[in-house]
C-alpha cells in the first residue's frame, strides 16, 4: 500500500514516464531514503521529499546524491531535502544490523542479494578474505549464513572500520570476523599470503589491478574468488558474454576458471555490474 501511495502522491505532479524512471532510483538505508534527481526534476526536489516521508513511515530524512561515487574511500556527495538531519544510521538485512554513515562511508541495499548469494556459496570451515570489506556487509552475512571458520575483513577507509568493528560487536560475530584497517594489497602480503579459501573482491574499479594479490591469499591447494568488475555492453547478455572473457587463463601459478556469472545490477545508461565465481587450482 505505501509503495502504490508514493506512486500517486508523484503522479499529481509528475509524468507517468518520470514516476516510473524515479522510483528506480529511490534507495533506502535504514531510516534513510536516498534519491537522484535529473536536472528536469531537480524543481521538484522538495515535493518529492515529502512525498517520500508521507508515504514511507521509517524514513526519517530524504538526502538527494549531488556527486557520483569517487575517491578510493567511495563516498557520496549529499544534500538534504527534508525530515531530520544526520547521515548515520543501522540499516537491517538478512538477519543483521550495519551501522553506517553514508556520508562517510560506502553502502549499497541494492547489493543484498548478492551479499547473501556469497554467503551461501561458502563451505564449512572455510577461511575468507574479504579485500574491499566497508562496513562489513558481505563478512558479517557470510559469518551469520555460513560456517566460515575466519572471515578477515580489510578495508582502506578508517571511518569503515571504525564502523565495522562495531557491526562485529552489534551481531555478536567478534573471533570469526576479523577487522583490518589498510590497503588489501600490503595486508595480504604481510600476513594473509596463502590463508584464504576463499577471497572476494568487491570493488570494481580495483579489481583488475589487485587479481595478483587475490591469488596470493589463496592456500597453494587453490581456492575461490568472487571477482566484479564494471562492463559497457549494448545489452545485459552481451556484458555477462564478455566478462566470460575477462580474466587469463593462468596467472601467478594458478589455473583460472570462471564456474559462473551473473549481472549484478544495472549501473547506468549502457553500464553493468558483473560478478564471475572463478576457481583458482595450482
């Protein structure tokens, strides 16, 4: 009922086609709602708001994005439109609290299922390396869905750390998810060079360039990754097609084979996020 209400309360003042386009892009996290507006809608900011608080209860404040995702700490840029300010918040999936900034921080809800889709490919006792760890969303879903016998979760950004050690404490996974603050790269090499089963890299823009560290965590019998990467294609067949084709077929002494793939998500006009299961053997 309230989605068919936000619905209606926009086509008073907007165009069917624009009702449609906007809902797409409308992301809640926790009790905050966040929303991109093209420039022919930016005059409509604050009705849009409102309708938004009207219609969905648990939201608290609307922020409109005003910058893409840059930097190596992959941050927003925010404005806010109405209802209460402040950009922490607890969002809740799959049975778990992430307590995040946006502001500060990285954090999709539109990669859910793929957080949980990892998580039920991991094996009884494994060891995971999460190299793009953020909050600690995927480490903290794989340790409540699976039985990982260590998750090591790195992330660069110290505000993301500073929040997923809390999350470790606020889902009671503290001695199965381990924090580090620091770059994959030299943490792998320092203490993490051939523990891991299985490692993730979930950040696209750094994906092809820390491959070779991925491997190095790996035990010598082999291993997983979970490899993503951002692909322009015509259509979602033709990225996935290609994405099959991204990575050698050998490389640091492993034999590559991408076991699956999967679109992740739409990420613009002709841009689409990939995800490839790919098995590493000696």
């Amino acid at each position: 009922m309230r989605r068919k209400g936000f619905k209606e309360k926009l086509k008073a003042f907007l165009p069917e086609a624009e009702v449609e386009r906007f809902r797409s892009s409308l992301e809640i996290v926790g009790d905050l709602a966040i929303i991109k507006l093209p420039p022919e809608l930016e005059s409509w900011g604050s009705r849009i708001a409102e309708a938004i608080l009207q219609t969905h209860r648990n939201v608290r404040a609307v922020y409109q994005q005003i910058t893409p995702v840059q930097g190596d700490f992959r941050l927003r840029g925010f404005r806010l439109l109405a209802g209460e300010g402040g950009t922490e918040t607890i969002h809740r999936e799959h049975g778990c609290l992430f307590k995040t900034d946006i502001a500060e921080t990285y954090f999709s809800p539109r990669l859910q299922y793929e957080r949980l889709r990892v998580a039920r490919l991991v094996q009884p006792g494994e060891v995971v390396v999460n190299m793009f760890a953020g909050v600690g969303c995927f480490s903290l879903v794989i340790a409540r869905h699976a039985r990982p016998s260590k998750v090591y979760s790195i992330d660069l950004n110290p505000k993301a750390y500073h929040y997923m050690r809390e999350n470790i404490l606020l889902n009671k996974l503290a001695g199965i998810v381990e924090p580090i603050l620091g770059d994959a790269k030299s943490v792998i090499l320092e203490r993490l060079r051939g523990k891991a089963d299985r490692v993730l890299m979930p950040l696209p823009e750094k994906a092809r360039e820390y491959l070779p560290y991925a491997l190095e965590a790996l035990k010598p019998a082999g291993g997983w990754l979970h490899y993503y990467e951002f692909l322009h294609a015509g259509r979602a067949r033709e990225a996935l097609s290609q994405a099959f084709k991204l990575l050698p077929e050998n490389l640091h002494g492993f034999r590559l084979k991408p076991e699956a793939g999967r679109i992740v998500r739409s990420v613009g006009p002709g841009w689409y996020q990939v995800v490839l299961d790919v098995e590493a053997k000696p």
